[in-house]
C-alpha cells in the first residue's frame, strides 16, 4: 500500500519530474520541479489552491513517482517527452499531433530524387520546409518533376541500371530514365543543382527558360508544346507569388499568439522561412477555466517544440511564458544556435503577432458555433436517446447486422460509437462458423455470443495480471446494444446475455413498411420518438453504418472466394501467374475459351502452366 504522508517526506530537494497515478495506475499527471520536494508537497497542503482542475486530480492520486535530473533543464525536456508519450488526463494538451511536410533531395545517392517526407534524419539528404500545406508540398514536387525530369522510383542506382523496363514517367518525358543510362551522372547532378536553386527560392533562371523554350516552340508553330511550357511557367510564377509576403531581415520566426475561452483555446502560429511568411496553423488547447494566457503559452511552446525538428532562430510571443530562460537554453541546444523568446511591443514585429492573436480569435469564435452544432449531433443526441430510454448514462453503444446472400458466405458486423461518434478501431468483423443458411436469429445469437465471451475472457486475464481497466474492443462493454430490429432481434440478445450473467440494456430498432426506423422496442415497449430529432438521425446513422459494414465485409469475401474458387484452385498456379492471365485475358470468360498456345504465351506461363490450365477450365465445361 502506497502511504502518500510517508513516501512525501523521502522526497529530495533535487530538481526532477514527477509522475502522479491514479487507482488503475494510470498516468494522470506529470511534472517538472526546480525542487520535488516542496513542489510534490504543495499539492497535498490544504492551504494550498491550484485550481478546480488540479484539485479533482489529487483527489485521485493514488501513488506518486519521480527522476531525479542534473538540472531544471534536463528536467524540462524529460517532462516534454513523457507527456508526449503518456498523454496525462490533467495535463493541459494539444488536441491534435500534427507533423509538418518537408521536402527532401536525397543528396546521398548517385542519382538523388526529390521527396515528400515527414521527419527530418541526420543523414546526407538535404531538407526543406516544414511547410503547412501537404497539398502544395506535392505540387512542388510534381512542378519539379515535370521542369528538370527528376526520378522518383526506389531503385538502387548505378547498381540496377538496366535490369528492368524505364517505368511510366520516362514515357511520358518526366524523367530522363537514369536507370537505363539515358543520362549521365553529372548531367543529372547539374538539374539536382538547379533544383536545390529552385528550392531556395531562385526561381528567375527556370522562369527565363520556360518562356525561352514556350517562344521557341510557338516559332516552329509546335503549340501543344507552347502550351505545355506556358503551363509550366504560370505554375513557377504561382509559387513565387505565394513567396512574396516578405518580412524585414530574412530570419527563420515563429509568431505564436492565442485567444481562449472558458474550456478552450486556439493558438495560431505563423511561419517565416528566410524572411517570408510560407504559411499559418492554428491548435486547439484543452485548457482548464483558470489557466492563464502565460501558462497555456508555455505548455503550447514545450509540446510543439519537442515534437518538431525545426527551431526558428526567434519565437515572437503575444506575453511572457514560464521558465522563459530554462525554455530559451531548452530550445538552443535543440537547435545548435541561440533561440529567443522576445514580446514585441512596437513596430512591425508588434504588428505580426496582433494579427496572429485576430486570426485565433476568428477561428475560436467560428469553430464555437461549430463545435456546439457538432455537441447536438453527437452527445446531445446520446442525451435525447438516454432521455427516451430513462438511462442515467450513455456513452458506448455497439450495433450488430448480419449479411448474406442466400445464406452463401453469412457474416457478422460490430459496429461502435462513443460519444455519439464512431470508434472505428472498436469495429469488428465476424465470420460465421456454426450457421449453414440463411438464419438471421441464429447468426445472431453466434455473433453476440462470440462478442461477449471474448470480452469476459480477456477481462478474466486483465484481473489475473492484476489490471484494473482496459480500453480494447472487447474488453470495454456497452452502455447500450443496439438492434437492427424489432421484438425478436432483442429478444436473442438479451437470451445471449442472460446466458452470460451480464447486464447490458438493448433495444431495438422498429421500422416502419418502408423501413425506415419509426421507434425503439425497450423492455417490452415500443416507444415513440421524434423523427426529426438529433436523436433519431444518429439511430439512422449507426443504422446505416451497421448495414455498409457488413455489406462490405461480405462484398470482399464473395470477391475473394469467386476468385479463388476458378483460378487458385489450379495446380502451380500461384498469384503472378494469375494476375498475369487476368491482365492479359481480362476475364475467365477469355480465360476459359483461350487456346493452349495463347495460354502458353502469357507472361510468366510457361507450356506445362497453360496445359493445366487449359485442362482445367475443359474438364470443368465437360
């Protein structure tokens, strides 16, 4: 047993990080400290007050850990990396972990290519970016190929040239085929070089030979090939358009600026690259009511930047953040150069991070109207549904169908929605094994049956580890199972869980001689409700998306077995030989009518294959 009064006086006057968990052992919180001692203690002094957050989290403190560091630094970046990878309850979080595209010239190689990619490596590639926008990073890279004919394929070059075909680009003149020696090394290193301009930026030089080469074309009257070039250089010009936000002194800056509410807060981030702002984004915070701008400043920047590989030599802030200095040397060393934090209070400068604060403040008060039509869609439709069912409590809700062609290839679908959104990681599929035709009540019961023991079973080996809670698909139990149907439906799930000694409320879901669902059918009783509610268009929903699940589950399995019955049931004939039939034959129609020698001739086939093909398909008409 874990007696927090006693483990709070062997705490060291060291700085470190401190880990609370709650009674299932779970991280909830983590901290760093100047001096673990006295900050690990404040939290268990009733004088002390940190808020109604952190009050409901020492509630649940169950036990507490820490690690000892050198310095309050080395303490900063351990509590960065283990919230990053813990995601505590009560720590203040981004909602969501973006990376940034880059764009990378892998330098290292013979003959390099240019690529999209989402980490920075040490390695010999050179880097570009980040960039905001994932689409525009493709279009460069796209613009680049079609400009100085750059390979993109992963062949190990010199060591593959001329082992297989050139491949689609070099046919359609986006590549010079490089791995069939049509260009050598150095001429390909003069258009890697060109591109590196490109990408710096110097965009005058492939501008200046677009138009050369469009007028040139336009003289000998080759006006595709004109047209082609103009292309080309109106996409060159758009980009360099894009770039021409200039700011004063062509440094690396990251303008940071927030606007916030009582529950949340969005921080706009705008970027400057050498002096030119390249993009925006804005992050959603999950704060507490007493956060202050400084304090949600400061968990933003430790987050954001241990999670990005690019530090800007200045990050401009709309106020001061805590432990400025401890975060300033932070991200120096992250950078290998000095890295400040500055507060502009006049000029342009001020004038950057007033408009970033705006535009937060714009996305904060559109996204609130959003959110709160999104909050009726979703728990406030649980809440409808939970008021027609009198439940207390309504969060997780599973949805099962069956379906079957004929009783041919019978499956079984779980879908799952929580907070009235679908997990989709909760889904599940199930195959049925003990059912032969088309009986929907016992494919049913099979289906329930099999759901619910796997849960119960994985829960026994959860206890015998001695884990409290676990957050898996089968481990975690409804609040409420939803049927596809009326009466009977019900009744077999309820059979099911009777069975199994579990108490889970079911309902069905009635429809009407157009089936369309027009009530509930819950103990018995078939209740009414609003069809032009929120509550009645999320049964629809999870209704509709019970049906598209299984029917997809059932659409790829006929697919699979239609095709597995007529070719892989030959002998010898293996997954390329029969792609290589179907993309020669496009049909079993074509396949099964084929002659021997035009059998023998496909691709990968050899005399004996296509003889027993042949065989089989003339033994089957026969």
């Amino acid at each position: 047993m874990f007696d927090i009064p006693e483990e709070l006086k062997k705490l060291p006057d060291s700085p470190g990080v401190y880990i609370m968990h709650d009674m299932s052992d779970a991280i909830i919180y983590v901290g760093k400290a100047v001096s673990l001692k006295n900050r690990v203690r404040q939290y268990f002094q009733n004088s002390h007050n940190e808020g109604i957050k952190k009050d409901q989290m020492v509630k649940k403190i169950c036990r507490f850990e820490y690690i000892i560091t050198d310095s309050e630094l080395e303490a900063l970046v351990l509590e960065c990396n283990l919230i990053k990878e813990h995601r505590p309850k009560y720590n203040t979080m981004l909602r969501d972990d973006k990376t940034y595209p880059y764009i990378k010239v892998t330098l290292g190689e013979e003959f390099p290519r240019v690529l999209f990619c989402r980490q920075m490596k040490k390695d010999k590639s050179r880097y570009f970016g980040p960039y905001t926008s994932a689409g525009a990073v493709k279009d460069t890279i796209e613009l680049i190929q079609k400009i100085y004919h750059i390979r993109n394929c992963n062949r190990v070059l010199p060591r593959d040239i001329g082992k297989e075909r050139p491949c689609l680009n070099y046919h359609i003149k986006q590549c010079y085929g490089p791995c069939q020696g049509y260009i050598g090394k150095e001429e390909y290193r003069e258009n890697i070089e060109a591109v590196l301009e490109f990408l710096n930026g110097n965009y005058a030089p492939v501008m200046k030979d677009l138009e050369r080469k469009m007028m040139e074309a336009s003289e000998k009257l080759e006006f595709e090939k004109a047209m082609e070039f103009r292309d080309l250089l109106n996409s060159v010009k758009q980009i360099a358009q894009k770039q021409k936000i200039t700011q004063f002194d062509g440094e690396d800056k990251d303008i940071i600026a927030l606007a916030h509410d009582e529950r949340d807060a969005v921080v706009q981030v705008f970027f400057i690259r050498g002096g030119k702002l390249i993009g925006r984004e804005h992050f959603y915070v999950q704060i507490a009511n007493e956060d202050t701008v400084s304090e949600i400043l400061t968990t933003f920047i430790k987050q954001f930047y241990a999670g990005t590989p690019f530090i800007p030599k200045e990050i401009m802030l709309q106020t001061g953040v805590n432990d400025e200095a401890v975060i300033s040397e932070w991200l120096t060393k992250k950078r290998g150069q000095k890295v400040v934090l500055r507060v502009p209070q006049k000029g342009m400068k001020e004038k950057l991070v007033e408009l970033a604060e705006k535009n937060a403040k714009l996305v904060l008060s559109q996204d609130k109207e959003r959110l709160k039509r999104e909050e009726g869609r979703t728990i406030g439709a649980l809440k409808e549904i939970a008021g027609w069912l009198d439940m207390e409590k309504l969060n997780r809700v599973e949805a099962f169908d069956i379906s079957n062609i004929n009783g041919f290839e019978t499956v079984g679908s779980m879908i799952v929605y929580e907070k009235g959104r679908p997990r989709r990681s909760d889904y599940r599929k199930f195959k049925l094994r003990t059912v032969s035709g088309p009986d929907d009540y016992k494919s049913m019961y099979e289906v329930l049956t099999r759901r619910f023991l796997h849960g119960l079973k994985e829960r026994e080996e959860l206890e015998e580890k001695e884990i409290e809670e676990d957050y898996g698909s089968f481990t975690k139990f409804p609040d409420l199972i939803m049927m596809d149907g009326g009466r009977g439906q019900v009744n077999i799930a309820l059979q099911v869980l009777e069975e199994l000694h579990l108490d889970i409320p079911v309902c069905g879901m009635v429809k009407d001689d157009n089936h369309r669902t027009r009530g509930l059918y819950f103990h018995n009783v078939e209740i009414p409700i609003d069809t032009h509610s929120e509550g009645f268009k999320l049964i629809t929903r999870i209704q509709d998306e019970a049906h598209r699940f299984a029917i997809e589950y059932h659409r790829s399995l006929r697919s699979k077995s239609q095709v597995h019955s007529v070719l892989d049931d030959i002998p010898g004939i293996g997954p390329t030989r029969r792609k290589a039939l179907m993309r020669r034959f496009q049909s079993l129609e074509a396949i099964r009518n084929a002659s021997l020698e035009e059998l023998a001739g496909t691709d990968s086939m050899n005399e004996q294959s296509a003889n027993k093909v042949y065989q089989f398909f003339h033994k089957k008409v026969h």
